[in-house]
C-alpha cells in the first residue's frame, strides 16, 4: 500500500535535462513530502492516541495527507479551518472533498488559539513544520544519496520549493549535496525565521533563491500557470499548482548557480490541482 522508496525519472524541459524524484508516487493518498513528514507517525506505536488534530487551509496537502494517515491509524482527525465558503461546504472538492471523504471533522474558527489537549490526542502545527518531520525527511535523503551514488554522479544540486522550509530544512541537515529551494508561503525572512525554530544552526540550511517578483500564497498569476501547462505539455509530467509554478520559475531564473546535474524533488499536491484548475480556469478566461 505504500512505497518505501519513490523513483527518480528524468524529464527534459527547454532542453535541459532534470532528474525528479517522484515522491508523488508514494501513495495514491498518502504522497509527496507531506507522506515523508508524517513518516514518523505512520511507522510507529502510539497506543494511548485516538485522535489527532491540527489546523491550517481548506485545501491543505498537509490537511489531506493527515486524514489518510487519521484513517490508516484508526485515529479521529479534527481539523481547524477559518471559516469555510458556503461553496465549498455545498460543493467539497479537491483535498477538502478527499479529506471529508477520510472522515475528517472540521471545526471553523477564526483564530488559531489552542490550549492543552487530551493524553488521547496528538497536536499537530500547521504544515506539520515540526520536529518529528526529521525522521522520514532524512529517508528521502538516504534514497536520493542512492541514487546519485548509483548514477555515478560526480555533483548534484537539489532543489524543491518551501512551504514552512521543513523538507528542505532536514534534506539539507541529512544531504551531502546542496539543496535550493524558494519561498512559496510567506518571504525570505518568514521561511528563514521558520527553520530557525527547527534548526538554530544557519550553516545547516538550504540556500533560498528568489523571483524578481513578489509572489503571494495562493494566489493566480498568468505565469505560473503558463509554466506548469508548458511543463506539463513539453514533459507529460504534471506538477503540484501552488508550489511547483514557483518552484520551477525560481529554478529556471538561477540555473548557472545549480551546476550540471539537478535534482527536483516532486513533493506531490496533485490532488489539490482539483480546486485549482477551475480557479485558473475561471480567472483565465475573464481576462
Ligand atoms: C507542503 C508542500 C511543500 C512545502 O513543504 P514544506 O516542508 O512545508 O516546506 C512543497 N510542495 C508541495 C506539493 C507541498 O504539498
């Protein structure tokens, strides 16, 4: 039911040549680098756990990725959510609709305040940016150490965009290699701020490239969405719509820092390209 070890295929993109590390292969509904973050939890023991609980946005991937990990364990997932759109209650899609479908309970608020839980209960931060992300993270550097090792590769550069810098964070920590990545959630500072909270040490950390334009969370941009239609149309690989445009347009614009042989770690998000499309497809076309 789940792979303990995702591939690495190439792609050739404006003719260059990418490996990518196809994490979104893990698990039909437990993938990309939110599967490697809850590793921990997935491959141990917590008998005094009945349920687990966190919070974060509607359309989460670490929203869905918990209520796969909730089912597969048995556990209640309450999730906190601001409050929902009536759309979306009426008409669930995306990672929303597949997490109510996983049994997911929501609880609307407007502010993320949490006190003391239950001994039964597992808290859970946002984008599970924590501590026990590390574990399962360092896997995925041991495999992608195989792989660069069995491919003789005499120097690779890894790179992935960041959400809360978790991934890149322990990627780097665990790699020999250097890892790139790029702010998707928040700027430069938020995301050095975040993995200064899971690792006070600054020479551990990834190297972070910027797009000359600010770009905001969530938010539709023409270009991106360009990217991710040409990257899918020129590649037949289809990326995640809320990190990977980004991702690749911070990539793209860095390439002579990056050396020879790159490395994308393809962190999954398919499911949530569902809620996505259409709201490129509607914006799109009033333009
Ligand atoms: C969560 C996520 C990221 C960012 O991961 P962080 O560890 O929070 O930086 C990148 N890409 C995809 C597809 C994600 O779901």
């Amino acid at each position: 039911m789940y792979l303990t070890c995702s591939p690495v295929d190439t792609l050739t993109f404006r003719n260059r040549k990418y490996f990518i590390k196809r994490d979104d292969l893990l698990h039909a509904e437990f993938n990309g680098n939110k599967a490697r973050k809850f590793y921990w939890y997935l491959t141990n023991d917590f008998p005094r756990i009945k349920r687990v609980v966190s919070y974060g946005g509607s359309q989460s991937n670490a929203m869905l990725a918990l209520s796969a990990l909730a089912k597969l364990k048995n556990w209640r997932f309450t999730y906190y959510v601001k409050p929902l759109a009536r759309h979306l209650k009426k008409y669930p899609r995306g990672n929303f609709q597949a997490a109510m479908h996983h049994g997911m309970q929501t609880v609307e608020t407007d502010a993320f305040v949490f006190g003391e839980f239950a001994e039964d209960t597992l808290f859970i931060p946002q984008g599970g940016a924590e501590q026990a992300a590390e574990p399962g993270v360092k896997l995925l550097a041991r495999e992608i150490v195989e792989f660069a090792e069995t491919a003789q590769l005499p120097e690779l550069s890894v790179f992935l965009p960041s959400g809360t810098g978790a991934t890149a964070l322990y990627l780097q920590k665990h790699l020999p290699y250097p890892v790139f990545t790029t702010p998707c959630a928040g700027d430069r500072l938020y995301l050095q701020n975040m993995m200064r909270q899971l690792e006070a040490d600054e020479s551990l950390h990834p190297s972070l490239l910027d797009t000359d334009k600010k770009y905001y969370f969530g938010k539709l941009y023409r270009e991106f969405f360009d990217l991710w239609r040409a990257l899918k149309h020129e590649t037949g690989m289809e990326f995640d719509l809320l990190y990977d445009p980004k991702g690749w347009l911070a990539m793209l614009a860095h390439l002579a820092e990056l050396g020879t042989n790159i490395l994308y770690v393809h962190c999954g998000g398919l499911t949530g390209n569902a809620s996505m499309l259409p709201r490129y497809e509607r914006r799109l076309r009033n333009n």
